[in-house]
C-alpha cells in the first residue's frame, strides 16, 4: 500500500473484491483528491450534528444546552451524538492521511463510524417514517442523503488502511460499548440513542422513556451493522494480506 506524498500522488489501490471496495476507481480518486473539501464538509457536518443535539450556542436566543443533551446525564454525553462523532472521526482520519500522519485507530473508528451511522439513520428515517415528516422535507431529504454519503466515505479508507486487528478492537469496543448503553444498560439514566418518535420526557425523573417496539426496532440495527462492520474491516485485512502472500509468492518463483 503506498502512500500519499508532497506532490499529491495517490495510494494504489489493492486488487480487492467489489464487495470490499464497492466504489468506482474514478469516485475513489475524486474523493481522496479532495481529501482537505471532504474534511471541512465533515467538521461543518460534526458542528451542524452537536447544533441538533441540542449545544446551540447560536442563536442567542435560545439556551446554550437544550434539546435531547439537556435530559441526558452530563457524563454520558460522549455517547450520545454518534452521528457528529462518526464524521469528527472521517473528518480526522482524512486529514492525518493528508499529513502524512496517518493513524490506524482513528482510521478504524471512522470507518466503523461512517458505515453504522450512516447506514443507522436512513434505516430509522425510513422505518418510522410517519414519525419523523414533522421535521419537515428539506430537513428529513438532508438528513438521509448526507447520511448515506458517510457510507460513501467508509469505503474510501481501505486504499490507505490495512485495518490491522487492534485497531478493529478498539473500534468494536467503542461502538459495542455504545450499543449496550443506547439500549440496554445506559449506566446513567435511561438509554442514550438518539430521540426517536414517541420518545416523551417522564416528568418524574427527567429522563427520556423509550416506547416498545421502536426501540428494539432501533437496537436491531445498530446491533446488526456494529457486527456488519466488524465484518467488512476483518475481511479487507485478510484480503489484504492474502494479497501481500501472493505478491511475495509470485516474486519469489519469477526470482
């Protein structure tokens, strides 16, 4: 796997298959060329992301907490914008790419990140869709497309990554962790998913009540594309060395 250099040359791609690397060569090139475009789309969409969770500092007029963080424990407030945070971690691990810098973990983390959540979020939009219109067309279009291009995101870090298997590990740590606090054992509170229709605050303890069977519906998919993911990182590393096996095969019989 090469790597870029001052002069902008591009890592070559490896021989995977169309499963493993699903986009064009030309869309992958357009993106990494535009690797620094990308990365402040996704810092602006990581600010947009706390902005709709509820830290708002603009405008004036409104508080500066509100909104789903300001019903959620302070001290699980890393768990619950996984969108912002998902493209925080592309918009890293482009940019340490560009550097030169590049770092394995983080490269994990966004790909995790950008295949789950934006796979999650159409996949909710989609099925509850009669509880989300109220946010209106524009709103709920901007929502799923940009989503969803997150996912085209993810398959842009295998031509610099080699997803090596710790790597992985703290990826599956990270994002299994948020599932089980989103919908199954929260710690603090009560589940930290992002709000879903018919989610209500109990007036009792604050907290958000989490109705039966949306909530499942959503552990589901999360839980489905955490192990989906896990899957695809695994499987682009065992590819990748096979590929190196055979290289260092075919050079040493022409030797």
């Amino acid at each position: 796997m090469s790597v870029t250099d001052e002069r902008g040359v591009l890592p070559e791609p490896d021989d995977l298959p169309r499963w493993l690397a699903p986009l064009p060569r030309w869309l992958e090139d357009f993106g990494l060329r535009l690797a620094w475009v990308v990365v402040a789309i996704n810092v602006v969409g990581t600010a947009f992301g706390f902005w709709y969770y509820g830290f708002q500092p603009i405008p004036l007029s409104t508080p500066l907490v509100g909104l789903q963080f300001s019903h959620e424990p302070l001290v699980m407030w890393p768990f619950v914008p996984d969108s912002p945070v998902a493209t925080l971690f592309i918009a890293l691990s482009l940019a340490l790419w560009k550097l030169g810098r590049s770092n394995e973990y983080v490269n994990a983390l966004a790909f995790f990140g950008c295949w789950k959540l934006g796979f999650w979020t159409p996949f909710v939009l989609a099925l509850f869709f009669d509880g989300f219109i109220g946010v209106g067309w524009p709103m709920y279009a901007f929502l799923f497309f940009s989503h969803l291009a997150m996912v085209v995101q993810a398959f842009l870090i295998h031509r610099y990554s080699d997803f090596p298997v710790g790597a992985v590990a703290l990826a599956v740590l990270w994002y299994g962790f948020n599932d089980v606090v989103d919908y199954f054992v929260p710690i603090v509170g009560t589940p930290h998913h992002t709000n879903l229709p018919g989610q209500l605050v109990d007036a009792t303890t604050g907290f958000y009540t989490h109705p039966t069977p949306t909530h499942e519906y959503a552990a589901a998919g999360a839980v489905v594309l955490t192990l989906t993911a896990t899957f695809w990182a695994l499987s682009t590393r065992v590819k990748k060395l096979e590929l190196e096996r055979d290289e260092r095969r075919a050079n040493t019989e022409r030797a």
